[in-house]
C-alpha cells in the first residue's frame, strides 16, 4: 500500500484474513465474532492506525450507533439532584457501552416534558436506558407510550408481573428479607421501616413485603404505627424518623427503603439522644459510598450496580439487535458494618 493510501476495512480483512463484514462486527464489539478473530482485527487495526468512521458506518446502517441515559427526578426540590446509586451505575455503563462500541448520550429528563417522543422522533439515539422515575404512576404512561410506538428501551426498577417493557433490576424481596433477618439474629423484635412502601414506589414495596415476610415467619408482629412513608432523600428521612419518633411506639430497630433515608434517620435518632446500634439498629439499602464514612458506618443492602450497568447495556443492544432478552433480576448482597 502506498504510504499516504487511506487505510479501509477491506485491507484490514485482506491481512486477517477474514470478510469485510466481519473486520466491521469485530471494529464495533459484536458477540457474534469469536475472540480470537476480534483481537487479530484488532491488533492490525492498532498497527495500520485505522479508525472507524462512525458517522459512515451508521449512515449505512441507519443507525446512530449511540445509547441515550435519561436520569429522572421529578418529586424533589433540587431539579439537579440524582440519586447517588443512579451515578455509580453511570461508569460502569460507560464502560460497557465503550466496550461494545456506543457512544453514551446522557441527559436529565422531568417526567413533565415529552422525553419519550423527544428521542424517537429526532433519533438521537438507537435506544433508550431509564433511571429513576419519580412517581411510577405517572412513569408508566410514559413507558406504554413509548412501547407503543416501537421505541428500544430497557429500564432500572422493579422485576414483577406488572412490569412494562424490558426490565433489570435488584431482587428487592430478597433484600427485604436479608435484613429483616440480620435485625432478628441481633435480638431486635419491634422493626420499622421508613419508606413509601405503596405502588408508586414498587421497589420501596417490595422491600418492605420482604421485611414483613421474614416477621411473620418469626413470630413478631407487624405494627403499622411503625411504617412511615419517605422519599429517597435525607431530609425525608430525617422528617420520617421524627414522626416515628413522636409516634411513642417503641421500636428497636429501623430498616430504611434507602440509605438516604438511614442518613436522615440516624441524624434524627442522634438529635433525639437514642444511640445507634445501642438503642436503635439501623439498616439501609444501595450501598452508596458515603455509608461507609457513617459514625458509625452503616450496614446496608448492597444493589450490584457494576453488574447492572453492564446487564443494562448489553439488554438493550439485543434488543435494537432484534435478539431474545428477558428481564433480568440480580442478587442484592448484605453488607454487616456497624449499625446493625
């Protein structure tokens, strides 16, 4: 080749061997390309300083070769504010989505805007991937919307029988059930649980059903004087705590829908002179990093979001790729510090 030839993916599959087609599946991280073969192409690639010409590639395939990440909040005061547990997923989404040859586009969305038309029509992206969404209520129109008129999604949330479109989420049940247990082996026989455990928040729900489940089971009763409803925030946290407090039911132990909710509550339980574990187990749910610098840390249900982010990912290609996927639910992993 002459020194100043440009470098196309047919030289590339005249060296390694192998069809055009081919060098193309490997260049952008397609499975179906064995991994001896993609690393081959790879290595010539690297070699001859080849670059993929993606605004061509997707020209030809009519695709934008590009994954759309919409956060959402839509209940809370700060408009910039995303969960915590939201933002470590993001790297490990990157991470994935760069792997398999996506480029990420991420926005913040309010369940008040036309997101879900927004996205199809400009076809800014090939797919979609959700976290979050406020008020499940009124975020389910959206996703039957968007099922409606064909739109390539996966989502983040709760893995049921009533769940629209294609779900990957935490087994919440079991989470429930791991703590409840973890606060029943302390000795603890009088456990709350702070969080909106109604259908509009489906994974609050089914924490709690789990945490009531493993109480029955162990003979301790269920006071509904000792649920008190919170967003995934702090200071709902810390305001549920409070009333819980003034309620003047005795409790012993308090199992948080999320750890947000734990940090306002151990806020509370301080300022109230209760101390944490003495007086009050405490446990969360996510595993966010600031649980860990706690006094004391806190123990809490810990939600695989290193295998979520890239479950999510690939999900979502199978199906712009036309493949089989179905809802997939990971396993949540008890994480025993201090609290409890």
């Amino acid at each position: 080749m002459a020194v100043n030839e440009k470098i196309t993916s047919f030289d590339i599959a005249t060296l390694a061997g192998v069809s055009q087609p081919t060098v193309s599946r490997a260049l952008r991280g397609d499975p179906t390309v064995s991994e001896g073969t993609r690393k081959r192409i790879e290595a010539i690639a690297r070699q001859l300083n080849y670059a993929v010409d993606k605004n061509a590639s997707s020209l030809r395939r009519g695709k934008s070769n590009t994954l759309a990440l919409l956060f959402f909040e839509d209940l809370l005061p700060d408009e910039s504010w995303i969960n915590p547990f939201f933002l470590s997923m993001l790297g490990p989404i990157l991470q994935t989505c760069a792997k398999r040859g996506y480029d990420l586009l991420t926005s913040f969305q309010q369940l008040s805007t036309d997101w879900h038309v927004d996205y199809e029509d400009s076809r800014k992206a090939d797919g979609i991937i959700l976290l979050g969404y406020g008020n499940y209520e009124i975020y389910r129109v959206r996703l039957e919307q968007l099922i409606a008129q064909g739109t390539h999604f996966v989502r983040w949330g709760s893995v049921d029988d009533h769940a629209l479109g294609m779900t990957i989420g935490c087994d919440n049940r079991q989470g429930g059930r791991d703590a409840g247990r973890r606060l029943i082996q302390r000795g603890c026989r009088a456990i709350a649980f702070l969080g909106d455990a109604s259908d509009r928040y489906p994974e609050f729900r089914d924490r709690y059903a789990g945490l009531v489940q493993v109480m029955t089971e162990a003979g301790l009763p269920v006071d509904s004087r000792l649920h008190v409803d919170a967003l995934s925030i702090e200071h709902s946290g810390h305001e549920a705590a409070r009333r819980l407090i003034a309620g003047g039911v005795p409790f012993d132990a308090i199992f948080a829908g999320s750890d947000l909710i734990a940090i306002g509550a151990m806020r509370a339980l301080d300022e109230a002179g209760m101390a944490v574990p003495g007086d009050v187990a405490l446990i969360g749910f996510d595993d966010i990093p600031a649980v860990s610098l706690t006094r004391p840390p806190l123990t809490t249900v810990a939600q695989d979001y290193l295998r979520a982010g890239e479950v999510l990912v690939d999900a979502l290609i199978g199906l712009i790729q036309g493949k089989p996927v179905t809802p997939t639910l990971l396993a949540p992993r008890l994480i025993t510090r201090m609290t409890a």
